[in-house]
C-alpha cells in the first residue's frame, strides 16, 4: 500500500489530529513521507496567499520541504467546501498533484475534508476521486452521542462505493461523555475494519506524539513494501 486516504464520520472529528500521527508513526519506521490536502476550508488570505492552518501542520510534518501549493492545491475560504467553492475542481489536477509527491517519497498520507460526501463542487464528491485513485481509506470517528450511527453508515458507504477500509480511529473528542466505553465496543463490533487507534482527549493535541495510541503491527501491514529505485 502506497497511499492512505483519512476520512472522518464528520467535520471536526480529527481527520488532521490521524493524518499527522500516521505521518509521525511513517517517520518514526524510516520512510519517506508526505502529507496531501487537495482540499481545505476555512482558509485564511496571507501575504503569499490562501492558507490553510490544518494544511501547513501536513507541509510541516512532511519528511522533505515541500510548497505550501503541492500539500493543499484548492484551498477554500468556506466553512464547507461544498458552499464556498467558486472555483471548478480538476480531478485531473489533484491525482497529478497526488502523481508528483508519490515521484518524491515513499508514502503519502491523503486527508480529505468534511465527511466521506463533502463535495468538491456543486455536484461529486472527494470520495468519486479516492474511489478512482483506488486509495485505501481509513475512517476517524469523533466519540460523542450520535457517532455510532454516522460511523456505521459511512463504513458501510465506503464499502458500497467500491473503496476499500482498512481500518478505524476512535478520536475522544468529549471527555465527559460517559458512555465511552459502551460506544466503543458497539463500534468495535459494528465496523467491519480492525480499530487501529485509539487516541484520549489531550489539550494542545497537535503538538503531542500520539504514535503511542497506534497499533504499530497493524500499520505495518498497511506498508509492507517500500518503493524501489527512489
């Protein structure tokens, strides 16, 4: 496997919080490694441009300096791409943008916005183009009341799509949720993928190591073979 696609059950459930661990654990194995946006929201204008905080914590936590335009293509001023997007999304763009960072190192960690359905326009969804890419997906559920259903639904529409989950993080994103436990168990046996990870509610969590919180066997599996000739 060379690349991995992070979707979440939802907005704000996680999906930068994985992409980065995946990233640290990849690092951490000695291979070579990169993080891809093709879309972001809630861009901010700077004085070089569109940028997107989520997306620099990837062009950061990238193994080789890359620019800002190869981590995150179509950055988005919009609370949701699917409504703030003026311009028309190339697929043709975004797989050759995906081409380009797959030419400069071993593993890319995709990470898509929204939920499995978020539009890149008006009209098809990012998951169109992962099904295409053929990238094996993970899902991010955010623990909180409501998640079970989301989670399963887009498990089960990842599967109908034709895309491929090798696996699930549990992301506690209310620590005072006192059914977690029980959630968790429901999720366990209800996703038909192994639960990879299990990350707690951290403060500042973008800034800590959560390479800990990952089942590093099963990673591994993800990426058994590194590419030849690079």
């Amino acid at each position: 496997m060379k690349n991995i696609f992070i979707t979440g059950t939802d907005t704000a459930v996680g999906k930068t919080v994985v992409t980065l661990a995946l990233l640290r654990v990849l690092q951490q194995q000695g291979v070579e490694c990169a993080g891809y946006k093709p879309l972001s929201q809630n861009a901010q204008w700077t004085e070089e441009g569109l940028r997107c905080a989520d997306a620099q914590l990837l062009q950061d936590a990238s193994t080789l300096a890359l620019e800002y335009k190869d981590v995150n293509p179509y950055p988005f001023t919009g609370s949701e791409v699917s409504t703030g997007a003026i311009t028309t999304v190339s697929e043709q763009f975004l797989s050759a943008g995906l081409s380009y960072l797959e030419s400069c190192v071993e593993r890319v960690v995709v990470e898509g916005t929204g939920g499995w359905h978020s539009r890149i326009n008006t009209q098809n969804p990012l998951s169109d183009w992962v099904i295409k890419q053929k990238i094996p997906v993970i899902l991010v559920v955010g623990i909180k009341l409501g998640c079970i259903n989301h989670a399963i639904l887009t498990a089960e529409s990842i599967s109908q799509q034709g895309g491929e989950l090798v696996g699930w993080v549990a992301n506690r994103i209310n620590p005072g949720l006192e059914e977690y436990q029980q959630l968790i168990s429901i999720l366990t046996q209800h996703i038909a993928a192994p639960k990879i990870g299990e990350i707690p509610y951290l403060a500042r969590i973008n800034q800590k190591d959560l390479s800990s919180y990952f089942s590093i066997a099963t990673l591994r599996t993800f990426f058994t073979h590194k590419k030849t000739g690079h």
